[in-house]
C-alpha cells in the first residue's frame, strides 16, 4: 500500500458534516493534487501542530458547554468554537486578552493609596524565581497579579508582578488564574 506524506497544511475549513477538514499538500505531487482531507486521516501531528500555532485567532466569547469550557474563535476562514485547552496551548497572548477585555477595576480614589501601590521595578523578578501560583490581581496604575513563588527552604516569597510581564513568562499560569476565577454561563 503506498503511503501519501503531507508536504505542508494550507488551508483549514468545516465540511458539511460540520467536521474540519484540512486542504494539504502532498510531498512529490503538484499543488494540483492538493486535497481536503479530514482531521482523523491526518498523522502528521507536528505540521498541524505548526500550522494551528500560526493561524491569527481573536477570541470573540466563550461558554461552557458539557463542563467543558469552550471559546468562540475568528479566524479569516470564519468563525470556530475551539476547546479551551486547545486555544490556551495555541493562541494564549489571544485568550489572555479576552480575559483582561473583561475585567472592571475600581481604580483607588485617594492619590496615596495609589502613589503606595508597589511597581514592577520595586518588587525584582530574577530568572531563577519559579512561580507557584497567582494568588490575586489588583489594578491601580496597571494590573499586577501578587504571585506566589516556589519556596527553595526559605519563607514562600510573594512578589507584585506586572500583568504585562506574567503575560509573557508565564502565560499558561496567567490564563489558569483567570479561568479559576471568571465565570461563564
């Protein structure tokens, strides 16, 4: 039986079982030859992995369906409804933004609680600085999350970190803080 590898994924769509499928194309074949395949009769978990990475996402809402959480997605081939864990791994800059888009703060109304409010430059985040947990988020000048960090036989250290910061190093921390305390019906 000969064997078809897929040279590059192109393209991906639903079918009308409501099922996606995927244009690809074939190693040794002309782009002629390109041809929708279903998801279940692709084993080329690396390049659909590349290819699902790349795509540009916005995350539109989100609801739970079956105790799963699921996020309403926009791509330019239309509109999906992505598992949460699926979108957490491939677009999570798109889902942390969906989150923060949320969020009403109450900003402090006296200037000195506010001018007392650490910054990202006071609390010093070093490379080696582990982080166990988001314990809270407060937003005065920006949004900070108090995070609290892996003990290594010391006191467990807490420091303020800029969300924009934890945003980068630690986006999958980020985004389990704000699906453990944001509800969707």
């Amino acid at each position: 039986m000969m064997e078809f590898e897929v040279e590059k994924i192109l393209k991906k769509r639903f079918n009308e079982n409501q099922e996606f499928e995927y244009l690809l194309k074939w190693v040794g074949f002309d782009k002629s030859e390109n041809s929708w395949e279903p998801k279940n009769n692709l084993d080329c978990p690396d390049l659909l992995e590349n290819f699902e990475k790349k795509r540009k996402g916005v995350v539109l809402g989100a609801k739970q369906k079956n105790g799963e959480l699921f996020f309403l997605m926009q791509f330019n081939e239309g509109t999906e409804e992505i598992i949460a864990t699926e979108a957490n791994d491939y677009w999570p800059q798109n889902v942390i933004h969906f989150y923060e888009k949320r969020l009403n703060w109450t900003h402090p109304t006296d200037a000195n609680v506010a001018d007392a409010m650490p910054t990202v430059e006071s609390t010093g985040i070093n490379d080696d600085d582990e982080p166990e947990h988001i314990l809270y988020a407060t937003h005065t000048r920006e949004l900070l999350f108090w995070v609290q960090f892996k003990s290594h036989g010391e006191d467990i250290p807490c420091k303020f970190v800029a969300a924009k910061k934890a945003n980068k190093m630690w986006p999958q921390l980020v985004i389990r803080f704000y699906q453990n305390h944001i509800v969707f019906d």
